[in-house]
C-alpha cells in the first residue's frame, strides 16, 4: 500500500477537487474566490509536512488569508523556518500539486520526496487564518491534510500574516527570536516600543496621538491588545475594527490606491492617521491639512527609518563597522531614491516586486532596509550587526529600536510602532517627515491584453525584454517627459499589465502612463 493511502482516501472523501480551473502559486501563495480553494488547502497540508521533513523537522507556517483583496476571497501562503516566504524552487511543485488529479497525489507527494532527496521526520507545521468567514473551514482541510500526511499541527487560530512568521521563527530559534507565544510577540514590542520612548526627552513637534484603520480585519484585533498594552504611553483611536466588510473603503491598500481617507477618517484634520492591510503586513500613514490629502507611504516610511539608523549609528561610532543599506522596487518615486543616496548617503539596491526578493537583498546589507511604496516592509540586522549593537554600550537606543522591528517580515503594527519611535525621537509631526522632500508626480495604470505573460521583464522590472520593440518605444515615449521615467510588467496577482510612469508635472506623469498603456495595448494586441 502507499504511503499515501491515507492522504489520498481523505482527499476523495472530504477534500476532492471538484473544479478544473488552473490555479498558480504567485508572489504571494494561491489567491483567489475562497470557493474554489479547498483542495487546495488541503494539499497545501500535506506539503507543509513534505517541507517540514526537508527542513530537518523545523516548523512551517500556513498562513490563510487573500490580504488586501475583498472579503469573497482566499488564499494560502508557506512560510519556511527562518520566517521567509516559502523558497522559490518549491513554488511550481506547490503550483504542480494544487493542479493534480485528486488520484495523481500519491505520485506527485513521491516525486517531491525523490526530486528534493527528503528523508521522512518530523513533520511539524503551525496554522494561521485571519478574519475572512470563510478561513475557518479552510484551515480545516490544511489542518486535514496535514494529519493525513503523517504531521503535527498546531493551529495558531486568528493572527495577522507577521504573527505567524513571528511565531515560526521564535520556535525554530527555540526562543532565540522571543518567546515562542502571542503572548511574547506582543510583550517584546510593546515593552521595546515602551523604553524607547521612555528615553526620549523631548517630542518637540511629536504628539503620541494616532487614529487608526484596522481594514476590519485581524490587524485590528492586533492593536486592541496593544492598545491595552500601551495605554498611557501611546493614544490611539481605532476605526474599522472588525463591525464592517473587510478591506471595503479600508485599509492600507485603499487609502494608497485612491489618495484618500478610509471610512470614518475622512474629517480627521491635522492628525497622523495610519491605514494597515487585512493580513496587517502591511502600512500607510497619511494626514489632511485645510482639506488637503497627504500620502506617507513605504518610500517614506524608509527613507525616514534609514536615516534615523544611520544617525544612530554615529552616534553610537559604529558607522564604519555596521554597513546600512535600503532596497526598493522599481515602483519606489524617483525623489525617495534621490533623496536616500544623495541626502542621507544610503545606498540603495532595486529588485522586482514582491517581498520575497525585497528581503533577500536587504540580508546582503548589516542593516537592510527595505520597503515597496505599497507598505510592504521591514529592517533586517546581519547576526555580527546585532551582537555588536547588543555588545556596544552607546548603542543602546538602537539595540532598543531593534527590539521594536519584527525581523521576521514585513509588519504593519511593528512598522507603526517603528515609525512612531523615529518621530518621537525627531520630534517630528507628520508633517514635518512629509517636508524632507517631494515626491515626483506619477501614475499607475492597467492595460488589459490577451496575454501578459507574453511580456517579461529585466533589470529588476525597469526593462521590456520581450515583445521585441516594446522597451524601444517606451523610450521614446519617456525621452518626450522633463524627468520622465515608465516601465511596464506583467501584474503576478491580476490579468493585467501594470505601467507606471513619473514625470515633473501630475499632466505630464499622467499622458506619459496613457501614451505607454497605448503602446503596451498595440503591440499586445
Ligand atoms: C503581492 C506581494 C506584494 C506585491 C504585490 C504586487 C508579497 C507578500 N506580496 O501582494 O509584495 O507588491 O503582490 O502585485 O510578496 P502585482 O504583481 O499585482 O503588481
Ligand atoms: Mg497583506
């Protein structure tokens, strides 16, 4: 009999897949309508266990949740033992897996085992679900697939996407990290974030006052328990707590999109607001002034964070020993780059979109910064960083700020309390971080094509490398703009190609991303 009689009779029985659209693990997991994802889930179990076994019995993460999309969606993502995104190589067998007949399990669970060289283990996997309706009965079949497949699970229950990378990497590290509970997350940030700002004197401008927009989803669950956990230290208000659609006229992805306040926000003057998403891996701070809309997005959240680090690494003399550096995508605004490099002297390294490749390159750096324009991000300290920070007495503010940042991904809550700490010890309003430069004026469009696989990209996304002739025209397009720059790729979440363009003036960024979704829709066509 096979190994996997158990896991095949489970999935006939009460996971089998009953549709035949074909469904791929893209930057961020499978995403899609909840509906079609049971099977999925399932298997992804049972790969968890696979992955669990290649890793010498280190934990996984099964986190489900679709993030920003709407309420009707779903999604699954691994995490691997050290908090990051599941290695790459094992995305088309996951995609392979997903895509099986419910009959061609066996084999292809066997030809995972034979290709990767796995010896069966331990196989020990943590689940995690955020507040969509539909997550319970998901993280049932993930739950399903992984005892059938022989392994331990643990359901972590209702976390936000960082919760469960935290939770990975403090087991993993056997409390290295912090103590391996909710409970532990919540107190090394809360009681970091607490002495930080204990220890600053004056605020100036600084006011500890926020409003905040939890999407309706987990990330408002989250600041509930810090909220308690910091009352007196850091007043905040929170507004779409859970009673509404999730992410709906909400959340760090709305307010981004449409330059504007999420619901229950939109009076809120002369206030630092700050938007997450519905996993809460992901922030935006904004504030209005006379009626006026101001954005302080990731590029922001960067540069002000960078700068901050390496005014404490001089401070604490350590500037020549610990290496800073800050990575971004292309999508990063042109005035944020200019300003990281020239006027804070922060090398900055540009690599495609998603997380996964954002955080690899931030490890090449002793302290690597790095955060998409969307929100997405973190600061990541080498092991020789820390050690030294930890073993150098005038680092201590910094040793402190470390504590606050949660290494193991990008962190909505973490991240706010980040920026919180920076501010603070600025003794900056809102404003005044939205004054150290301006951003320049851009577009971001959609052109939808038969095919946009058919366009692939080099240079970290800057440059078309097929359709042959598409780079050459939006060159030409781009020469036309005093401070033009686009390019175009092809969306890993949505059928669309995405083109963004900047240029001096907002008319000049917006017919330069018309001219190039033109040329995209007539080559494509
Ligand atoms: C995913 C990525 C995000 C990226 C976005 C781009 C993760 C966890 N999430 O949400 O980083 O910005 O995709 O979407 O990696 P797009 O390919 O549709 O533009
Ligand atoms: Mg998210």
């Amino acid at each position: 009999m096979s190994r996997w009689a158990k896991v095949l009779e489970v999935a006939l029985a009460s996971h089998p897949r009953t549709i035949d659209t074909k469904i791929s693990y893209g930057t961020a997991g499978f995403r899609t309508k909840a509906e079609l994802l049971d099977h999925v889930m399932y298997r992804m179990g049972a790969m968890a266990v696979l992955r669990s076994w290649a890793k010498s019995g280190q934990v996984i993460g099964v986190m489900i949740t679709a993030s920003h999309n709407p309420e009707c969606d779903n999604g699954v993502k691994l995490v691997d033992p050290v908090g990051e995104m599941l290695e790459f190589s094992w995305e088309s067998l996951a995609t392979n897996l997903a895509n099986s007949t419910d009959r061609e399990i066996p084999d292809v669970l066997d030809s995972i085992i034979s290709g990767c060289g796995i010896t069966e283990g331990a196989g020990r996997v943590f689940v995690g679900r955020d507040t969509r309706k539909t997550s319970p009965a998901l993280s049932n079949a993930v739950l399903a697939g992984i005892a059938a497949a022989g392994g331990v699970a643990t359901d972590i229950g209702v976390v936000s996407t960082p919760q469960l990378h935290y939770m990975v990497v403090a087991t993993n590290t056997g409390g290295g990290y912090g103590e391996p509970t909710l409970d532990g997350y919540y107190s090394k940030l809360s009681s970091a974030f607490t002495s930080f700002l204990g220890g600053i004197k004056e605020f100036g401008n600084y006011s500890p006052k926020i409003m905040f927009d939890g999407a309706n989803g987990v990330g408002a669950l989250a600041m509930q328990e810090f909220m308690t956990r910091l009352k007196g230290i850091l007043e905040v208000t929170a507004f779409n707590t859970g009673s509404g659609e999730l992410n709906s006229g909400c959340g760090a992805d709305f307010v981004k999109v449409h330059q504007e306040a999420p619901a229950g926000l939109e009076a809120v003057e002369n206030t630092r607001c700050v938007s997450v998403d519905g996993d809460a891996d992901r922030v935006i701070y904004f504030y209005r002034k006379q009626g006026v809309f101001h954005l302080l997005d990731g590029d922001r959240i960067a540069t002000l964070v960078a700068g901050y680090l390496k005014h404490l690494l001089a401070e604490s003399g350590l500037s020549d020993k610990i290496r800073i550096g800050c990575v971004q995508t292309a999508y990063a605004n042109g005035s944020s780059t200019d300003y990281m490099t020239k006027s804070l002297g922060v090398p900055v390294s540009c690599v495609p979109t998603g997380v996964k490749f954002l955080h690899h390159a931030a490890l090449e750096f002793d302290i690597g910064v790095y955060f998409e324009a969307n929100g997405h991000g973190t600061v990541v300290f080498s092991q020789g960083a820390q050690k030294l920070i930890k073993e150098t007495p005038s680092a201590q503010s910094l040793a402190m700020l470390m504590n606050v940042i949660n290494q193991t991904v990008g962190d909505a809550i973490s991240d706010l309390l980040l920026v919180e700490c920076v501010l603070a010890a600025r003794g900056w309003s809102a404003e005044d971080w939205f004054h150290q430069y301006s951003d320049l004026p851009n577009k971001l469009m959609k052109a939808s094509v038969k095919d946009r696989t058919l366009i692939t990209t080099g240079d970290a996304e800057r440059q078309v490398l097929s359709p042959a002739g598409l780079q050459e025209r939006v060159n030409k397009a781009v020469a036309e703009f005093k401070r033009g720059r686009s390019f175009v790729r092809p969306s890993g979440t949505e059928d669309v190609v995405r083109v963004y363009a900047e240029a001096e003036t907002k008319e000049e960024a917006d017919k330069l991303a018309e001219t190039v979704v033109k040329i995209v829709q007539e080559i494509l066509s």
